[in-house]
C-alpha cells in the first residue's frame, strides 16, 4: 500500500474564506494518496496518509500542507518535502537558554560539519557568525 488509514481521523478547522480554497485543492491532496473529505461548512477530515508520513508526525505535515496552499505556493512533491523539512527542523531545534551536555554539542558539531551547507538553517538565517577580535573588543567597551 501507498497510504496507511487513520486509526482517528484528524479533523482540521478553517475560516469560510480559506476553506473554499482549499476545496478547490482536494485533487492536489488526492495526488499525495491523502484521503480528504469536507467536514461540515469549513472544516475538513482526513482518513489516509502517504506512507512516506511519520506515523507520530502526520498532522504535522497536514499542516504545512494546508498551509502551502493557503499561501498560494508551490504544491509539487519536491515542494512539500522541502517545506516539511524546514519546518520539523525549526520545530525540533535546540532552543535559547536549554540546557546540553558537552557530548551533544561535540554531536551537533560533527553533524553540523558533515552538512551541505552548514552555515544557514533551512529558512536561510545564519547558524554561525565570525566575529573579528576588534569587534569583541568594541562589544566590551576595549577600544575607541
């Protein structure tokens, strides 16, 4: 099987503007084996997910799928997965002032240099800064 059926249904609810949108994209989900059905007046109910879908991640991905067409942008499988990415990467990110262990920083260090481009997250901000030793100095109030 391409698709796995939803043992509960997920549920998504929109405002009547967006709903109509994305009514008019119920093929685009049907592309991706996503069993989609209206829900009431704007509401929306999947039954299926593409098995390329992490089973604790799937809402998730409905997500950022609503969201693209939502938006308007590109809806094409390289797309999505691209999208996706991005998101579940921010999401799951080591946030400001959490503590980490020597070990895992030493970790996302071997990882971060084994990356294709490890000096910008998936959204494009930078992931490491060079600071020169004359602007630390300014920073501390050393020079003038």
């Amino acid at each position: 099987n391409e698709y796995y059926e939803l043992l509960v249904p997920e549920t998504f609810e929109f405002s009547l503007n967006e709903a109509l949108i994305i009514e008019k994209h119920l093929d685009t989900f049907r592309q991706f084996n996503i069993g989609i059905e209206k829900f009431g007046m704007n509401a929306f109910m999947v039954t299926k997910v593409p098995n390329w879908f992490n089973h604790d991640q799937h809402r998730e991905y409905l997500d950022v799928i609503f969201q693209s067409l939502l938006e308007g942008r590109e809806t094409t499988m390289e797309a999505l997965f691209s999208k996706i990415a991005a998101n579940l990467s921010c999401k799951r990110s080591i946030k400001a002032n959490w503590y980490i262990s020597d070990h895992e920083v030493q970790t996302l260090l071997d990882r971060l240099s084994q990356c294709q481009n490890p000096y910008r997250c998936p959204h494009g901000r930078p992931v490491v800064i060079h600071l020169s030793y004359h602007e630390i100095e300014r920073l501390f109030k050393r020079t003038v």
